[in-house]
C-alpha cells in the first residue's frame, strides 16, 4: 500500500504587500486502527481492536511494534506472525500462537493517564507492573558538552520537516552523539512509538546505551514510554510537566530540557552527566 507523508496543495500567501498564488507541502494526517489477532487459553483466535491514533502515513508496522512494546503488550518483534491491511487505515497485527497478552490493561491505562484527579503514582506503579525493561542506572555516562550539537542532527535528519514544518520527530542516538535511527510523525507519540517499533526490528531493545532525542516537550506518556523500552536518557527541545520529571526520578532516567542554543537544564539523575 503507497502512503504519503506529505502533500503539495494550493494556497494564497501574502508576503507584507500583496496576496500571491502558492504552493505549500502539509504533512498528511490520517486515522489508524490498530487491530490484534491472538489465541485466546482455548486456542481460539480473537480479533481485537485496541487503539485509533491520527497519524502521518508510513511506518505504520513500526508504529503499531512500537504502541504493542510500551503498552507491555509484546518484547520482541518474533512474537509477531505477520501484518496486513483488511481495509484502508486499518492494520492488523497477528501474534505467533502461544503469545496471550492482557489487553485488559489498555482500559486501566487509558483511566490513569486521562483521568482528571488520578494520582501519579498510581501511573508510575503501571510501569513497574508491565516492563521488561526498566532503564539501566548503570547506563553509559553522556558528555555534557556532547547534548548541544544533538538537536541540530536531529533536525538535519528530519527530511519531512524541512518540507512541511509539521511534524514531530524522535531519534535514537549512542552515547557518541551518533544518529541511529529517526522516526517523524504529526504526533509526538506516534513518533516514539515508531523509533520504538524500529528499534525493536532491529533487536536493539532494551535501549539501555541510548539516548533518546524530542523534537518537542516531554509529557508524562513520553517518559513513560520510553521506560518501557528501558531508555535511561532523554533529552528534549521544550519543557517537561511535573509528572514526567516524576517518572523520570522513579526510574532513574536523566531527564534533560530546553536543550537549545547551547544551553540545557537537567531535571533527574544529574550524575549521568560528566
């Protein structure tokens, strides 16, 4: 199935003294149902529809890998049999007989990460309950005055971006500051979640010797994500909320901010720095 990123449509633009024919590339945003087949304790196999997400077109086997891993659905990419689209914007994912996952669990994430008023700590409690892979508090140190160049390869690498503006990446680094791999979407967490998913092909998870890159702020869910691909370092170009620096402190995740312009903050685990 051919899927586009981006599209080129007509507009006006008005340049300060006058209003001109133009063309302008906008990233494509389109829905995408997750569906799962897996046995069931009899054998049966069951068709399940787990999660409606808009996204950017591509990468959609990588996002739904991804969306299975931090939902502490699957570990490994071999516990997947195969993938297919019954319909347009719906892909199903069939699980190698023997894989029984709990998907009970997506309704009580949904509760504690939506809900108004549901403390923190139960969310961060969810995470210990469901991950294979905890960050590392071992993990590699990271060179402070490593973090300013990253940015600015994640950016050089976001070919989707320079195009439309529009889109949100993560990237996956080593602990030289070398580029591994990079996702973009018009999600944040799509993004992630296709990093994740392609990280997963490539049997690097856990993710304990990475550094996470976001092109954007570091939400709760992010955090938590990524500590469940057992990511010990995330660094970010906007601010993190209360809770995700509370994740981050739970699990021992350097959690780095506002890395621009050649300067940062650090919100948990400062000794990971050198």
């Amino acid at each position: 199935m051919q899927q586009k990123h981006y599209e080129n449509i007509a507009v006006k633009k008005f340049d300060g003294t006058r209003i001109t024919n133009f063309r302008d590339w906008l990233a494509v945003e389109a829905p995408l149902e997750i569906n799962l087949s897996y046995e069931d304790a009899s054998g049966n196999r069951i068709n399940e529809s787990l999660t409606i997400t808009m996204r950017t077109p591509g990468n959609d086997f990588e996002l739904a890998l991804g969306f299975l891993l931090t939902e502490g659905l699957i570990t490994h990419a071999t516990q997947v049999a195969g993938s297919s689209y019954p319909s347009e914007n719906i892909l199903l994912i069939e699980l190698e007989a023997g894989c029984r996952p709990d998907t009970r669990q997506l309704d009580r994430n949904f509760y504690t990460n939506s809900s108004c008023g549901v403390c923190g700590k139960t969310s961060i409690a969810n995470i210990r309950q469901q991950s294979h892979f905890l960050p590392d508090r071992d993990a590699p140190l990271i060179p402070a005055t490593l973090l300013p160049d990253i940015p600015e390869k994640l950016r050089q690498a976001q070919e989707a971006f320079h195009r439309t503006g529009g889109l949100h990446a993560s990237g996956l680094f080593d602990p030289d500051g070398k580029l591994l791999l990079l996702r973009e979407d018009v999600g944040r967490h799509n993004a992630l979640d296709k990093a994740l998913g392609a990280a997963l092909l490539q049997q690097r998870v856990p993710l304990h010797k990475h550094l996470l890159m976001l092109s954007g702020r570091v939400s709760f869910e992010l955090v938590q994500k990524a500590a469940m691909a057992g990511i010990g370092f995330i660094a970010a170009v906007g601010a993190p909320s209360t809770l995700a620096v509370q994740v981050a402190q739970e699990y021992g995740i350097t959690l780095v901010g506002f890395l621009r312009d050649q300067s940062f903050n650090v919100y948990s685990e400062y000794g990971r720095l050198t």
